[in-house]
C-alpha cells in the first residue's frame, strides 16, 4: 500500500458527503477525510457490505484498526475468526474497493516533536488572556480543523441557527477563506466519546468541532456534521481505515495492502515555541491551509 502526498486539484461541480475519523500513534496525531460523490454512497455502502460477508462477518460488524489489529482485541469483537493477516486483507479490500468510486482523501497531522505545551487565547474587550494546557485530544482537534477549512456546506447552515451546547467556551473557530471548497452534503465524525478538558468542563470532541464556522462568498456557516444519535453510516470505517493506515505510514511502518495506491492531500501542523498564540496580532499558522484561508477565534463579548 501507498499513500502519495499531493496538492489536490479539488473538482468544483461535484458534490460529497465526507467522513472523518482521527489516529494517534507513537509519532503523532492525524486526522483523516474521505469524501466521497454524493452519487456513489448507495453503491459504496453496498460494497462494504458485500465485502464484510465474503470475510464471513455481519454487514453491520464495526471495523476499527486499532481493535482489527490488536490480537486480543480482535479475539473480543465480531472478527474473533479472523487472522492477523486476514485482518490486513479486510482493510485492504475496503480501500481498494471503495477507490473505484473516485474518493479524496485529506489528512492534517502534527508530529509529537513539534507537540506544543500549551495555547494561548489573547482577550478581547477587556477581557484577560486565557491559556491552558494542550493534549492530543486538542491536536487532533486542530488537525480537523485544518483539513475541514477546505469545505463548503452544500447549503448554507447559519451559525445562529445551531443551538451551542451551554458549556461550550465562549468563543469559536472561524475560517475565512477567499477560494471556493469542496462542496460537502453531509459530514460524519467518528470521535463521539472523545472528550476535550476545557478547564474544569470536560466537553464532547465533537460538540467542538460541529462549532467550526466557514466565511466564504455565500456568507458564515457551520458545516453539515451529522448528529451522533443517527445510526453510524457504514462508510465511516475507511476514514477509520485511512488515518490509521496513513500515521502507520509516515512511521515507516506501511499496512500490508497489497495493490493499493492512494493520492492524499496533506496538510502539516507546525508550531513555534511551547505556546500557540490565538488572537491579537497571532498569525494562526498552525491553522492555515495550502488554500489561502484565515482562521480566528470568533466571540461577541471576547473570551471568557
């Protein structure tokens, strides 16, 4: 298998739904989108489907690498008859398979030698700065924001529209951006019991990161995440697949999947320093994507 870094070209008349899931390895955080044509999700599920039968599993058995490829994990979930190699193969032909749908994949990562300690949001209005200690799950929170700065709701999602959880803080991440992105239709994410400690508050990853807004020519707008309580749309599982694989990768470590060749467009995460700066005069470089676009942090009354 071969993952192969590219700045994508992204077709401006198609329209997707995208599916998200995130990695952590030895080597850093990744956090990965397959988009696939609107068109071809019917027929997509289809094939995962028929691919998890033909390895003599249930059509709705969950496929997770980290649980696929652990012996003793694996011999507790619904693939307890499958072999290690075997394992391989199932995540191989799910890739290869649903490849022939014409997907695009993106992935954002940060490697854990440039893992900051800690960020800095600078006050508004007279408000003191806030700062705070950064983990993985905030990482990974950054890396998603980095790649889903490159979409555009299929339709317009107004910030003021989406009821924010109470305990969310009292600021958010706003993206603007003067080119056009991938038009998505809908927006799945695979973190549902990740939590992000926020000071005392511990909140839900993805009540983060649905607070992403998008400024483009159409306007604000937040991007058409799926709600957690819906069924999980089988197709999660090649970004599950995707992330995983590709942090395998960058650690020198490729997935055994034979025939499988993949162009990716990557996004690094960087840092300066042991402190990311957010606000004032900060450049937000680990936010800015190859797709000339400009991120603060969006709050009427200033950080709190």
């Amino acid at each position: 298998m071969e993952f192969i870094p590219r700045r994508l070209q992204f077709p401006l008349n198609e329209t997707y739904w995208a599916f998200g899931d995130g990695s952590e390895t030895a080597g850093g955080v990744f956090y990965g989108l397959v988009l696939l044509p609107e068109s071809s999700i019917a027929q997509a599920e289809t094939v995962i489907k028929h691919i998890k039968r033909s390895y003599g599993g249930n059509e709705d058995a969950p496929v997770h690498c980290r649980e696929l490829f652990n012996d003793k994990a694996r011999k507790k979930s619904a693939w307890s008859h499958l072999t290690h190699n075997q394992a391989f193969s199932l995540c191989g032909d799910i890739l290869r398979e649903t490849a022939r749908f014409s997907p695009k994949h993106l992935i954002g990562y940060m490697l854990r030698e440039s893992y900051p300690k800690r960020m800095r949001l600078v006050g508004k209005n007279g408000h003191p700065d806030l700062v705070h200690a950064v983990d993985s799950k905030w990482l990974t929170l950054w890396a998603y924001f980095r790649i889903a700065a490159l979409l555009d709701p299929a339709e317009i999602i107004k910030p003021a529209d989406v009821p924010r959880p109470q305990n969310c803080p009292g600021w958010q991440i706003l993206i603007r951006r003067t080119e056009r992105g991938m038009r998505v239709r809908k927006l799945f994410l695979d973190r549902e019991q990740t939590k992000v400690r926020w000071f005392s508050k511990t909140l839900q990853w993805t009540s983060m990161a649905k607070d992403l807004v998008i400024e483009g020519p159409s306007g604000k707008s937040n991007l058409p995440v799926q709600p957690s309580s819906l069924d999980k749309n089988p197709l999660i599982e090649v970004a599950d697949i995707f992330a995983y694989s590709f942090g395998r990768q960058l650690l020198k470590e490729p997935m055994p999947y034979p025939n499988v060749v993949t162009e990716v467009h990557v996004e690094v995460l960087s840092r300066s320093g042991d402190e990311l700066v957010f606000g004032g005069k900060a450049r937000y470089s680990l936010l800015h994507t190859s797709h000339n676009n400009d991120c603060s942090f969006d709050s009427a009354d200033g950080l709190r």
